[in-house]
C-alpha cells in the first residue's frame, strides 16, 4: 500500500502525516508513507485544497486535517 499525503509542507500537512503515520503504525500495516510537495503534481492530481490523502494513486480526502478515527476508515476500505 502506497499512502500520499499531498500538500506544500504548511502545519496542517505535517500534522495529517503524523496522523497516518501513526495510524499505519497502530493498524500494523505494510504500506509506505510519502509527503507529496510538488504543486504541479498536486494540481495534476486536481487537488483543489490541501492537505489531501491518496491511497495507492487514489486520492480520497482533501481539504482539511482528518482524525484518527478518518484516516482508520479510510485504511480499512
């Protein structure tokens, strides 16, 4: 699993990636965490508000800092 987090590096971006990171930790999955700054791979990706998350080149959530509790649901789809 391949879990994105795409956004310019601003506080709420740093804190989604410590959120999944976490949450990855927690669940014991095998999946690799990378932070996604480019803004021409983000707006590619037609992300219109950061941060967002895509999982394995999907993105499934953008525009705020989701809970724990999100990036958990999200994770087990």
């Amino acid at each position: 699993m391949k879990i994105e987090i795409l956004g310019s590096g601003c506080p709420k971006c740093f804190e989604t990636e410590r959120r999944v990171q976490k949450v990855v930790q927690e669940l014991g999955l095998q999946a690799e965490v990378v932070h996604v700054y480019d803004m021409m791979e983000i707006a590619r990706r037609r992300v219109m508000f950061t941060p967002a998350i895509a999982i394995d080149g999907e993105v499934k959530l953008s525009g705020h800092v989701p809970s724990e509790e999100e990036i958990k649901a999200l994770l087990k789809k």
